[in-house]
C-alpha cells in the first residue's frame, strides 16, 4: 500500500515547512472481493473482458485536531465523494465500475472449453487499483492525507456452476 501525505507543498521539495505537529490524520483501506461470473473461451483466447464490477472498500479514518471534510474514491475512471457525518470514523463504500474501464485480463488456462484444469474459481489480486483521499479541515488549515489500495477479483467459471450432477448407479 502507498501512503502519500499532502500538501502539495511537501511534493514540490518544500518539506522543511513544518505541516503537521503532534499527531497525524489516519486513513486506511480494506478492499472486500469483488466476483463476476465469466463463461468458458477458446483456448487460444489470451485476454477476457470482464462485465461491470462492483468494488467495496472499508475506509477507516480520523483527522488530527481538525474534522473530517471529504472522502475521495478512485477507480479507473469513476470518481466518489462522501461527506462524513460528525462521529462517523469509517465508511464503506460501493462503487460501480463499468466494463470499458477494466482492462483486459489474462487469465491462462482458467475457464477455457474443453479443458481438463477443474478450477472453479481464480482470484486475480490487483485487476484495478482504488485511490483514496481524506481531506481534513480545521479553520485555514487543510490537509489531505491518500492511499492507494490493489482490488482484488474472484472469476468464477459459468461451466462449473451450470454443470448438473450426475446420477451414480450401482
């Protein structure tokens, strides 16, 4: 996980000014599972399109002598704004993406027709990334504390839940 801590001042080599004293604002992020069912492709099919996906993230926060003025989300392209409610220190968060803005994924042997492999489900950790920003206010002071977090994505091949049983005979 990537932790960034703003100003931008800070980023443009300015960081012999003092911007924060005694404790600091805290942010972190869980990533939940997203899953999505794919059906099976030919074997010589290298990369597969995932549908739209939802992710869920688990923020936990808190602001340093200051309130809580905004949460940020980021994924690929779809942005989220959440204005915590006074007390509030943790947030879950649901965000849609749509399929155009995953990228394709390889998935090798998984879900492929006729294959022999008997995997019925894969985890892809890292199939987007979620940034996530905490903006702090307490009068004229502003600080801005971000994460970056992999999410993870659990396939699961449609051949495997549409296969029926088979009876056993004696």
């Amino acid at each position: 996980m990537i932790e960034l801590l703003a100003p931008i001042l800070f980023a443009a080599g300015l960081g012999g000014i003092p911007l924060l004293t005694g404790t600091t604002d805290k942010l972190t992020v869980q990533a939940l599972e997203a899953v999505t069912q794919i059906a099976p492709h030919a074997a010589g099919e290298r990369k597969i399109h995932t549908p739209s996906l939802t992710f869920l993230l688990r923020v936990d926060f808190s602001c340093a002598d200051a309130a809580a003025a905004t949460l940020s989300f980021g994924i690929s392209d779809t942005h989220y704004r959440h204005v915590p409610q006074d007390g509030n220190a943790a947030f879950l968060a649901v965000i849609d993406v749509a399929a155009e803005q995953i990228a394709p994924i390889t998935t090798g042997n998984f879900c492929v027709v006729g294959s022999a492999e008997d995997r019925e489900t894969l985890l892809l950790h890292g199939v987007a990334n979620a940034q996530v920003g905490l903006r702090c206010t307490s009068g004229e002071r502003t600080t801005m504390r971000i994460t970056s977090t992999a999410l993870p994505l659990r396939l699961i091949c449609a051949a495997s839940v549409d296969q029926e049983l088979t009876p056993v005979s004696d």
